[in-house]
C-alpha cells in the first residue's frame, strides 16, 4: 500500500473508533445505569473531578477484542494501521479529557463542558465529527 492509502486508512480508523465512542457514551453511559459517569457528571458541577475514577475497563476489553479482530481478519499492514489508529484517538480521548476538565475555560474545552451542562448533546468527548454528522452538537 502506498502511504497515502495508509493515512486514508488511519483517518478511517479514527472516525470508527469516533462513532464507538458516540454510541456507548450517547446509549450506554447515559442510560442511567452507570454509577461512574454520572458521579463524573456530578462532580462537574462541584469541581471534584477525579480522571482515574473516569477509565472504563470493559473499555479497554472493547478494544483489545477490536485489536485482536484486525489481526485474525485482515492484512497484517491494515491491522497494524487500525490499531495505531484506534490506539492514538484512545489515548487522545484520554489525554483530551483529563485536560479538558483541567482547563474548562479554554476554546477547545468548551462544547464537551456544554455536554455536562446538557447531557443530551455533545456525545464525542473532544471530537465532535459524530455529534455534528448525527445533530447532537451543540455549544
């Protein structure tokens, strides 16, 4: 493959592992049922922000299922792409938001802070390319 097919490939990665990341926050964390993040968005709103509570283990099991996927069904050159791929945007989910939450006045904190003021929008936590594309953004 040429590198272009491989960044075209690694930007398709981020917008599948993006679309992952709207439907479980959007339907499984915001279904009531999940103690963790609705202490996280209480905790909004009293300033106890605490990012080692936030890390969702049956995350981490999703994606190491999905990584082990590519490399049983597909080329090893396509499985290493989409996993640096879903790698890099979950460690950018992370980072982003743990650094969100430490500067919430910022530019780029703001339509993820407007998800805890509102938490019928803003699924994608610091890329907003779902909630846009599916009309739940908004700031």
């Amino acid at each position: 493959m040429r590198l272009m097919s491989y960044a075209v490939l690694f930007g398709a990665g981020w917008l599948y592992v993006g679309i992952i990341e709207y439907l479980y926050h959007r339907f499984l964390l915001h279904s009531g049922h999940h103690a963790v993040h609705n202490a996280h968005h209480e905790a909004f709103f009293t300033h106890a922000y605490d990012d080692g509570r936030l890390l969702n283990h049956w995350a981490f099991v999703a994606v190491l299922l999905h990584l082990i996927a590519f490399f049983a069904l597909l080329p090893r050159s396509v499985a290493l792409t989409l996993s640096l791929s879903t790698l890099t945007y979950l460690a950018a989910l992370e980072l982003g938001h743990a650094w969100i939450h430490g500067h919430p006045k910022s530019w780029f904190a703001r339509w993820h802070i407007a998800h805890h003021r509102n938490p019928r929008h803003n699924f994608n936590v610091f890329l907003p390319t779902w909630d846009y594309l599916l009309g739940t953004r908004r700031v």
